[in-house]
C-alpha cells in the first residue's frame, strides 16, 4: 500500500499454548511444495466473551450449536507507525476505540503493512519520498496488536519487505512472541483451532515474496492442500488498483504504479472454486463492495483500517470499518455485520454512528455486482449465507 491513492485458562491449555508458540518459531514442516505453519492457541474466559449478538443468536434453536460456530472479524490495511512516526504506547492507543469490536472475535484477522523490526535497510535507499514509501515500526508494537485482539495477521502485501528480509523475518518471530500467527508467503499455511472448527489462512498478493494471486493455478493449489486439513478455508488477498477513485471492483487486471496486481474477480472466484469458504481483500485504500458467488462471502476491500500518520485523508479515504461475521464449521455466513468507523487524525479509526461507511459499502456492492451483492441493511446488517 501507498499513503497517497481476533478456551481454556487451566495449567494444561497454558502448557499447549506455550508448545504452540514454540513450534511457531522452530519448526516449519514441508509437505511437498506446501510450507504450513501451524498456530493454535487457546483464549482465556476474558478474550473467549462473545458479542451479545452472537450470544441473542446461540440461544435461538434454529441456528447452529454454539460450539460449531466462530465470529470472524476482518480489518483493512492497519500500519504501527513509521521510523519518524512512532504511535506511544507501542501503538495502543490507534486501537483503544474500536477493540470493542475486535476482542471479543474468536478469530480477529488484519493485513499488516509494513515490518516490525529494528534493523534493515529501506527499499528506498533513504527517507520516504517521491513514489516510494517504506515503514517500519518497533517490534514491541506487535504488543499492541495483541492487546487490541488480533490472532492472525496477513503478511502478504506490498510493504513487507519494505527493510529486507530480515526485517520481514523480526516481524513474524515478534508476532509470534504476541500469539499472532502470520501467513502470506509463499505455499504458506497457518492453520488455528477455534470452537472444535480447524482453520486454514493463506494470504497473496503480486509479489515474489508472497502467494502470487495473479498464479491462479497456483492458488488454486494452496486452496485445496489446506482445505485437506481443515474445515474452513480463508484467503485474505491484497491487491487492486489504489486510490480514492477505486470503489468499484472492476473487471479484468488491475494495475497500481506500473505493477501487475492480477485480475481481482477472476482471482476470487478463483480461490472459492478451490475451496475456500471466505475471500477477504485489502489494499485499494478505500471500500468495496461484498458480493456472494456460490453462496460464499468476497469481501473486496474494507479500506484504510489504522495507521499513524501514514494514510491519505479525506472523503472517501477516511471510511473504513470492521467486518463481522459468524460461520459455522461448513464455512457457511450465519449473520454478519460491518461495523462502520471512520479514520480521525492522526490514523486512528472511531466508530461511526451515522454508518456512511456501510452505506458506501451497501452502494458500491450493488452497484457493482447486482443481485449478487451480498444483502446488507443500512445499519450494516449482513443477511445469512443462503438468503435470497
């Protein structure tokens, strides 16, 4: 991205979670070409307290059992900082107004810009400036990751090796450190437990260090060697053109700054075809719309989520929120809601009352995918996977 266009709190679940993080950061387990990571980490009863909307729906008879459901949220582009502009607090306070919405996930999934390290050497060649835009943020910032509820981050984009590979390797062990798990590389996998449901999350986007998304064979591949080993499959994919005029998802490739960022559509469609029950995307800056194809949910961009001092501002550009939705272990959409924000100087998202933000993704989701735009009311309510 450029600045300009989310049970158990005895000794035995403690000793799992201390053997998953430590496996996190030793091991790597090659299965043919698949490198999969495997993350699973137990909540304790605080961070397990689900929303009251999920708790009105478990009580109904006619909806699934609590205990094969998860509530998923998913944030847009969020970024801790730059090497001339640190957050204080390693970054809490960007979160403080709407961890409301993110703790309570069972599972709180974000695209991380940027690297989180002290060392490196900047893509380019000095301080920001012109059309290239480099950041790096403390480690310690993936503190505040994990304070506002985050479980698993999305590496894959365009500014993760903004300092080099080094930089790119500090910032996953730092994550991990926090119980993040991060995913996006190259035939990678981060599988997690959730409420008896075993995830799979993969991310791409147009680079070398990432799962390509314009390799479409490619991805297709991934898909389905992790759909082999979990029961829901998520693709979180950044890519798109940039820039306050790029709402609509268009069809066909899209370019950004000379670059090849792949076929978006086609991309998704891609990605359930193989069998991923959830597409989230990132990376155009500013909200798309929602569209449901063989009843799956593609989330095509929820904007600039958090940044500090690092995004554009105005109009469109401050609207961004959080997306909600509750699955169960078919990967289906039970309900769902995008939670309406707006991002306020110096980066830093508050919920939005008015729910302009959800309107906007309501309009662009129609206007772009018609009676295949995924129902949602103007409070950002979100219809059931199979509602016609």
């Amino acid at each position: 991205m450029n600045p300009d266009p989310n049970r158990q709190t005895d000794k035995a679940s403690a000793g799992r979670r201390a053997a998953a993080l430590g496996a996190l950061l030793a091991a790597v387990v090659c299965v043919g070409a698949i490198v999969t990571v495997v993350a699973v980490r137990e909540r304790s009863g605080a961070e397990a307290a689900a929303p009251a909307e999920r708790k009105q729906r478990a009580a109904a008879p006619e909806t699934e059992a609590d205990d094969q459901t998860v509530v998923i949220t998913w944030v847009g582009d969020t970024m801790l900082g730059t090497t001339s502009a640190v957050p204080p607090d390693n970054g809490k306070p960007m979160f403080a107004k709407v961890r409301q919405w993110i703790k309570p996930a069972d599972l709180a999934l974000g695209n991380l810009e940027g690297v989180l390290s002290e060392r490196g050497a900047s893509k380019c060649g000095g301080a920001s400036g012109g059309t290239c835009f480099a950041f790096r943020a403390p480690t310690a910032s993936a503190k505040a990751l994990r304070w506002a509820g985050f479980d698993v981050m999305n590496m894959a984009n365009n500014h993760a090796m903004d300092y080099g590979a080094d930089a790119r390797m500090d910032t996953k062990i730092a994550l991990a450190k926090s119980s993040i798990a991060s995913t996006g590389g190259p035939g990678e996998i981060a599988f997690i437990l959730r409420n008896g449901i075993r995830f799979a999350l993969i991310g791409l986007a147009p680079y070398p260090w990432a799962q390509d998304n314009r390799d479409l064979a490619g991805a297709a591949k991934l898909v389905k060697a992790a759909r082999r080993k979990a029961d829901v499959v998520i693709a979180m994919v950044h890519a798109g053109a940039e820039g306050s005029d790029k709402t609509h998802t268009p069809t066909g490739t899209e370019y950004a700054f000379g670059e090849d960022r792949g076929n978006t559509r086609e991309m998704a469609y891609t990605l359930i075809d193989a069998g991923a029950a959830l597409v989230l995307g990132s990376g155009p800056h500013v909200i798309r719309g929602v569209q449901r194809y063989h009843g799956r949910m593609i989330a095509y961009s929820l904007g600039n989520f958090a940044g500090w001092h690092n995004f554009a501002s105005g109009s469109v550009l401050d609207q961004t929120g959080v997306l909600r939705v509750t699955i169960n272990k078919d990967g289906r959409v039970l309900d769902g809601r995008w939670l309406s924000a707006q991002l306020v100087p110096p980066g830093v998202p508050v919920p939005q009352p008015s729910n302009l933000s959800a309107n906007l993704a309501r309009s662009v989701s129609i206007a772009d995918f018609g009676k295949d735009a995924w129902p949602m009311k103007p409070d950002g309510r979100l219809a059931a996977w199979d509602a016609k």
